[in-house]
C-alpha cells in the first residue's frame, strides 16, 4: 500500500452514500488525500487550486454531465468514470471522451 499513501484522488459524485461508499473504500487502501465535491464546477475550480493524481468521476451530475469534466481536463488528469447506468454512457463513447477507466457503480 506504499505507492497508495501518497496519492491525492478528487471524488466527483453528488449522491451522499456513493460519497460515503467511496470515502471508505479509498480510505481502506490508506489513500492519503481525498477531495469529494458535487458538482462539475466544483470539480473544474478545485483543480485549478490544488493537483490531483487522478478523478472519480459520477457521469451525471446536478449541473451536468461527467463529459464536461472529462473535456475541461483532458490530457492532464487521468479520470476514472463512475456511472449506476450503461445507458447514460458507454464504455466507448468514455474512453473516446478521454477516461481512462471506467466502473459500473453497480
């Protein structure tokens, strides 16, 4: 767990007990710093202050989709896309918008 207790993971995700879900499970890998925010803007002005290695990333969000995340970023964090529906967003059509991973929530 060495490589883990160094890294900085920024949480995307509006939905409390997916919060609360992801919380513990990075913290159970002793992920030593954990940023969780709700919204997309959020996402964008926390970036710009603080560095990241990587992005938990919710695909639908109260002010709009994970692919303005992914657009505003891209190529200078890698993300991982969360998503509870393959319907909103394909593993393809993830990748092709620049994710780096992506997790069935279910």
């Amino acid at each position: 767990m060495e490589a883990l207790d160094k890294l900085s993971v920024l949480v995307i995700e509006d939905e409390p007990g997916d919060q609360h879900i992801i919380r513990h499970m990075l913290k159970k890998l002793e992920v030593s710093k954990i940023s969780i925010v709700s919204t997309i803007e959020a996402a964008k002005a926390l970036v710009h202050e603080e560095i990241f290695d990587c992005a938990l990333l919710d695909w639908n969000l109260p002010d709009g989709f994970g692919r303005e995340f992914l657009l505003s970023v891209s190529g200078r964090l890698p993300v991982i896309l969360l998503t509870g529906d393959e319907e909103e967003v394909s593993p393809s059509d993830a990748f092709a918008l620049g994710s780096h991973d992506y997790i069935n929530k279910n």
